[in-house]
C-alpha cells in the first residue's frame, strides 16, 4: 500500500469542500458550469499521485499566492478526456486528450477544467532536476501526445495501480517518469517566449545557487547577491520579481530548509538552534515567518509531521481533514 491516502467527492462534501482541499496551493472558483470533482490521492515520499474527475472549476495562482504558500515541485498534468485549458497565467491554452502539461509551482498558472478526466503526478524539484534540470523553463507547455505518449502511458498506470504500489517501487518508478520526461522534453519546441526566457533563466541559477551556498549566512542580502552573481541591483530586482523579490526568495529558502531538517526524524538539534543555524537572526522572526507559510509554528510542525508518518499508516486518522493532509504532502515534497 502507499504511505497515505484518501478520496475526496462533491457529493458529500460539495463545492466549499473542494475550496477547501486546494486551499493551500490554489484560488478555486467555479466557472458556472454544473460542477462536480471525485478525486483519489496517494502519496509516496517525494512523489503524490492524484486521479481526479472534475468540472465547472478554475484554479488559480497569482504571484501574491506563489509567494504565500512558497510550494517548490513540479506537476504533471495528464488529459485523459474533457475540456482543459490552462498555462502559464493569462497564457492558457486548450489541451486535447492525451497531451500533458507541466507546472512549476513557483511561478503563476491557471487551469480551467470542464467534465475533464486526469491524472496529475506532483514530483519534488529534486528528483526532476535531476534528470531535467531546465524543466523549469517549460512551465505552462503542453507536451503532445506525439511527444509524451510514454510518459502519459505511465502516469495512467500508475493511478489505476496506486493502491497496490509499494513505496520502494514507488521510488522507482517516480525516477522512470523524471527520465521519461526528461526525454520527452527534447523534443518539444519552446515557443518564442520560452526561448527568450533562456539567459534571464541562466543569470537567475547563477544567483540562486550563490543564495543556496550562503543560507546560513544571516547578513545575505541584496547587496551581497548582486556582487557575487555579477548582476546590478535592478537587474537582480527583475529576476527575482515573479517570485516575490530577492529577500522573499531567500526566507523561502531558509524555511524550506528549516522545514526539511524538522522533518527529517533523525535530526535531533532543538528548534532555537536549527532556527540560527538556518540563517535567521532571531527566533520570534522565524516562528512567524514558518507559521505564516506551514499553518504552524516549528515544534508543533515537528511533532505533527513525524506523528503523521510514524508506523506508515495508510490513511488519515481520525479528525485529519483531507484538505490538512493535501497542504502537508505537498510541503512534504520541498
């Protein structure tokens, strides 16, 4: 069985209900057509699976919800039948049956569904940069079916096959999908805007992965980013704009580490020291930022993610909304 799941349907639980599960990574609104969702989820480690029925519903994420819910993975969205637009925010286009689109979560989308049958595979920025690591520059690209017919053959099985799927073949299988998509991106042709995105996204890694080296550093600013990746300040401003501005990118960061150790149960530092040694210049600061973005502040996030996991339990223990374990797994693939 996998780690966790549950199933969610509007018959019981209508329309708030489903505002209520995407809460944490998306503004949903109904579209005025008649609206329906079954959705069936499972969740392996660093990779969750959902099955999902949906109509008469948008989904939403602007750049103030980017910035808010600081979610970090990919998204595979396969099309099996219906009606789907969606892309990059106020770039949607329709998919057919049988194309695949990819999503990073830190950069605005929209999706608007009608009687649409899918499958969609979260996947941490880990395992698939790994295998494509300039997935990002594909956010919102739909993948033809000419292209991905083996990637979306995948994604099917696995959901028809979830509730026999053990975690360790899990694993694998979430690496087989990076690689098919690493291929399949190959062959899709970027469009003109994509293109043009390249060196901007090249100057961005390069201040990043100087950002990523110096977290722990409580005096990293924009100041010190600038100098060491060769930028100005204002170009500097213009790459980190879509997500929510330098500073921003570095507390996002900094909580996402700091959310990982606290996870993580072999970690045994308190949360004082794991807050310091994460670069945050006091501990008040720290506890308000991780609240504002996980729902909680660090040690009670400590004790509810590893009682969550603890004994691999197999679905939600009582009192446990779907829409808490939906915000916690994909947090969890940070």
């Amino acid at each position: 069985m996998s780690n966790q799941f549950f199933t969610f349907s509007s018959e019981a639980d209508g329309f708030e209900g489903y505002q209520a599960l995407y809460a944490s990574g998306a503004d949903v609104t109904a579209t005025g057509a008649p609206f329906h969702a079954r959705v069936e989820a499972h969740r392996f480690g660093r990779m969750n699976v959902f099955e999902r029925a949906l109509s008469g519903v948008e989904h939403r994420r602007d750049k103030t919800r980017v910035r808010r819910d600081g979610f970090d993975h990919f998204t595979l969205q396969y099309l099996r039948g219906g009606t789907f637009h969606g892309g990059a925010l106020d770039a949607e286009r329709r998919l057919s049956p049988g194309d695949i689109i990819l999503f990073d979560l830190t950069r605005p989308q929209r999706t608007r569904l009608e009687s649409a049958r899918t499958v969609t595979v979260s996947l941490s920025r880990e395992l698939v940069e790994a295998a494509a690591p300039e997935a990002s520059r594909y956010h919102g690209q739909i993948l033809p079916e000419a292209a991905s017919g083996l990637l979306g053959d995948l994604m099917g099985s696995l959901a028809r096959r979830a509730g026999a799927t053990t975690p360790d073949n899990a694993a694998n299988i979430a690496r087989a999908l990076t690689e098919l998509l690493a291929g399949t991106l190959g062959q899709v042709r970027l469009d003109d805007e994509a293109s043009g995105s390249v060196i901007a996204d090249l100057r961005r890694r390069r201040a990043e992965a100087f950002i990523e080296a110096r977290l722990n550093d409580p005096s990293l600013g924009v100041s010190a980013v600038a100098r060491g990746a060769g930028l100005s300040r204002s170009a500097l401003y213009r790459l980190f704009e879509p997500m929510g501005g330098v500073a921003q990118h570095i507390l996002s960061r900094r909580l996402e580490r700091l959310s990982a150790a606290l996870r993580n149960p072999s970690e045994t530092r308190s949360v004082t020291t794991l807050t310091f040694d994460h670069g945050f210049a006091s501990e008040s600061h720290c506890s308000r930022a991780f609240r504002g973005t996980f729902g909680l502040p660090p040690g009670r996030y400590r004790a509810e993610m590893r009682h969550t996991w603890a004994g691999g339990r197999s679905e939600p223990r009582s009192g446990e909304s779907a829409a808490s374990l939906m915000s916690m797994w994909s947090r969890a693939l940070a």
